[in-house]
C-alpha cells in the first residue's frame, strides 16, 4: 500500500512465526492521524453507496394493493343481507349469492407501497368460467385511495347472468410510474334469478364472415298484350288527329300563318315539329321491341333538340302575337 513518495512502503507477510513488518533503512512510517482520515472517508463513502442502494431497492420494491376492503349485498328493501371482509391476499372461500333485486357493493383502500394513493384506474372485473369473457366495472377513486362500486344484477351483461358457475371477481388497480399493478382474484359470485321472471335471453352479434350463397329467381319477362287490343287502342290514338284539326278549324286556328311561321324560321319549326315526332317514335319502339337502357340514350337526344329547336320556334310565334297578328 502506497501512501506517498515520502513515505515508506509496507510489506507485510505471513510465516509459521509471528507476523512482523520488515522496513527498508532510510524511510519514514506513516502517522497515525493520516491513517485514521482514510478510513472515515472510506466508511462515509461507504455508508453513502449503503444506503443509495437501499433505496433503489425500496423504489423497485413498490406495488400497488388495497386495504380496508369489504364486500356487502344490498337487499331490495335497503338492508345489508351480507357482509364480507376482502383480503388482498386471499380471495373469499364461498361464492356469494347475488339476487334479481339485489346489488352488490365493494369498498377498499387503494395503496401505494403502504400509503394510502389514488391510481391511475382501478376496476372490479367479473369473468365467466368456461367463456372468459370479462365485464369490467370501474371503481369511483379518492384521493387518499377510498374506492367504490356498486355492481346490480341487471348491469351484469346477458351472456355472464347465463353462466352455470359462479362468476370470478378480480380487482385491478394500476397507476403511473414503476409501481407495481396488482390483480388478483378477491370473491366468487353466484347468480340467483327470480324464477317468477322469464330468464334472459342472449342473441349472438352478427359477426363478418361467408354468408350461405343466395339464388335469385327471376321472373319472367313481361309478355305484350293481344295484338286486338293493342290495335283498338293504335287507331283509338290515329282517330283524335282528325278531331284536333277538326277542333283548331272550330276554334278559328289561321292557318294562313303557317308560310309565314316558316319563312321566318324554317329550320326551328321544323326541328320541333320533327323531335315531337321522333319522341311518338320513340314511346312506339319501346312499346314493341326496345328495353328501357334503349330509350334512354334516344330519349336524351331528342329531348335536347326539343328543348333548343322549340325556344326559337315559340319566339318567333310570340314576335308575331305581340305585332298584333293572329
């Protein structure tokens, strides 16, 4: 061990005999009060890392649990029938049974590494034995951890109310932070149904997923009617052309005005009186051998000329009734 240039090194060794230290002539020991110094800097130090360690353990240590817990099952009428105390340790030894009428209460004291600390979440979480499927109820926290639900029957879901075993009860708290979380079953509860009461009944979801192929039958395509009654009513229509120029000849039509209605605009009237045509022919292929996919396309087109050739056509009948001429 080397204290310094002016000090002297020791060397010290085991023998048979007694232990001596051998120094070398010349040098100096080292004094007492140098000696005494190392070794408190040495135990302070030590005592430092001591108890730094001691606190990562105790940080790492940390996890959640709950005390003070208690279990009770109101009855309709507002009394407790039961009262059980829970054990974060140890769930209770027999199920508890939980009527139509009845709601179940659980109250604990959530715990932070023995301190009594609001988490993050906490829940009360029943699970159907054979299924495993859960239905989790939420706790209304404190700041000093004071957690309660109140569970009834009736917001326990159809599919959990159905089971033939008792339901498990777990609680959960979790938080924030490197605490541990801490679950762990506390108690069982076993479903008691009013047998006055239909029991309820649960509906699958209807799930995605290959459906059954379905057959379509069409059916028959529409058949015309007997050509004698589609020809009455062809020359039912034929017949009232006579009767309309009959009707404009009673009525005072001039037909004088026809040279000067084309003379003035020819390709606009007839355009229109030739759509007005082509639209009757239309409705007359449609009526014998065309579909309705067809028509369409024909309909649009004459329908647009219709509408452009008859603007200017009307116009111009309506230039000659405002100069006074009829």
């Amino acid at each position: 061990m080397s204290f310094g240039a002016e000090h002297l090194s020791i060397v010290s060794f085991r023998a048979p005999f007694p232990s001596r230290r051998v120094a070398r002539k010349g040098a100096s020991l080292p004094n007492k009060h140098h000696h005494n110094d190392i070794t408190m800097r040495f135990s302070q130090s030590f005592t430092s890392a001591l108890l730094l360690a001691a606190a990562g353990v105790a940080q790492a240590a940390s996890s959640w649990s709950f005390d003070e817990g208690s279990l009770s099952i109101a009855a309709k009428k507002g009394s407790d029938a039961v009262k059980e105390k829970l054990n974060a340790k140890s769930p209770l030894s027999k199920p508890i049974a939980l009527g139509s009428a009845d709601t179940l209460k659980v109250t604990f004291t959530a715990k932070d590494n023995g301190r009594g600390k609001r988490p993050h979440q906490a829940f009360v979480i029943l699970k159907e034995q054979d299924s495993g499927l859960e239905a989790p109820f939420p706790l209304t926290l404190k700041e000093n951890g004071k957690a309660v639900v109140q569970i009834a029957q009736k917001e326990i879901p159809v599919n959990l109310l159905l089971s033939d075993k008792p339901l498990k009860a777990s609680i959960v708290i979790a938080s924030f932070g490197s605490a541990t979380g801490f679950i762990a079953p506390a108690f069982d509860i076993e479903i008691t149904t009013d047998p006055n009461v239909a029991p309820p009944q649960y509906e699958k979801p209807v799930r995605y997923g290959k459906r059954p192929e379905i057959h379509h039958t069409f059916r028959a395509d529409p058949q015309s009617p007997p050509k004698i009654v589609s020809l009455f009513f062809a020359l039912a229509v034929v017949a009232t052309v006579p009767a309309l120029f009959i009707g404009w000849l009673a009525l005072g039509a001039n037909v004088n005005h026809v040279t000067k209605a084309i003379g003035a605009a020819p390709l606009s009237h007839a355009t229109f009186f030739g759509s007005i045509v082509a639209m009757e022919f239309v409705f007359f292929m449609y009526y014998t051998s065309w579909n309705l996919f067809q028509v369409l396309p024909v309909i649009g087109v004459v329908g647009v000329m219709t509408i452009l050739s008859g603007t200017k056509a009307l116009s111009e009948v309506q230039s000659r009734r405002l100069a006074g001429e009829r």
